[in-house]
C-alpha cells in the first residue's frame, strides 16, 4: 500500500519558523556577540551532560530564538548553514546595526540591496554568514544583489534601491506580489 501525502488546506497545517541552534567553538565569545551587537536577552543557559547551552530571544514570546551549543570542533572547514537573517522594520534602525557592527571592528561588513530589500551581510565570530534587512514597498525578481553605501542618507539608499528594483521587468509593489504568492501558495495546498 502506497501512502499518499495529505493534501489538507494550509489553514490546518499551521507552521511558523521558530529557532535555530548554532554549535560553538567558544560559546562564551558568540554569546557575547548577539547580545551586545545583535541586541538578544540571554533567556536561560544550562548544561544537558557534557554539554553546554545559552537559550537567547528578541521576542518575549519566544522563549529562544537562537541556541548556542558547545562543541563545535575546531576542524570544521564549512558551515552548512548558508546563513541566519534577521528583520529589521526600516533603514534607520539598519543603520544603528550597521554603526553597531562596525563599532563591534566586524570584518567584511556589506550593505546590499536586492531590490525587495536592503541588507547587511557579516559574519558572527565563528564565521556564520548573518544578513540583517529591511523590506522595501516593491518586488523584483531574484536574485539580485548590489552594493549601496551606509555613508548615503536613507533617502539615497532607498532611491538606489528602487532605481535598482525597477529595472527588472516584474517590478511591483510587495502587496500586489504578496497577494499573489498567497494564491499560488492556496492553489498549492489544494493541488
């Protein structure tokens, strides 16, 4: 007998990402950093065995939004998570994380747009890739990735980013783009 995936509306399938646990080389030193540059509240931390844990959150209805473990070993040559991104409501706080990072001495710091969104792209103290970004009103297609420079007011920056946006032929509002990946997700949930 061969089972067949459900097919149930999305409504009754309710999922919503959550967290991510991240191993550590020196869990101490990346705990340090997502609080006092990222900002999070370490909510707990513990030991389960041999293993230590730092539970930290931006949202108090999430008891962690990130956890840290120990035991990352030192001979890792690549990470297989691409990377971690966070969302930020406008470019004037963008920027605060940016002078942030910068004030932090965070290497190879990269303000980008791709049209749908300005980002800053770094890496953690052990190497994993963080984009930190904001939305703007308007689609485009992707992938699309050019610099902007933070030294711009957010006027410029938005205007680059737009100029940018409306070169691609599906440029569009993000409502009207929202409104119709929500019925090809609809019709995807009831194929």
């Amino acid at each position: 007998m061969t089972m067949q995936p459900s097919r149930a509306p999305q409504a009754s399938l309710p999922l919503a990402f959550s967290h991510l646990g991240l191993y550590a080389r020196d869990i101490d030193a990346m705990a340090h950093f997502y609080r006092t540059v990222l900002r999070f509240t370490e909510t707990d931390r513990g030991n389960l065995g041999h293993t230590r844990l730092i539970f930290l959150s931006r949202d108090p209805a999430e008891h962690h939004q990130i956890v840290l473990v120990s035991g990352r070993p030192d001979d890792v040559r690549f990470s297989v998570v691409n990377q971690i991104s966070f969302r930020v409501p406008d470019l004037p706080t963008l920027r605060r994380f940016h002078e942030l990072l910068v004030a932090a001495g965070v290497d190879d710091i990269q303000p980008v747009t791709h049209g749908n969104a300005v980002s800053i792209y770094c890496r953690d103290p052990e190497g994993n890739r963080l984009e930190l970004f904001m939305d703007t009103d308007w689609y485009c297609e992707q992938p699309l990735r050019e610099p902007v420079d933070f030294r711009d007011s957010d006027e410029e920056i938005m205007r680059k980013a737009e100029a940018i946006a409306r070169r691609y032929p599906r440029f569009q509002p993000r409502a009207r783009w929202q409104a119709e990946v929500a019925r090809r997700m609809e019709a995807d949930q009831h194929a």
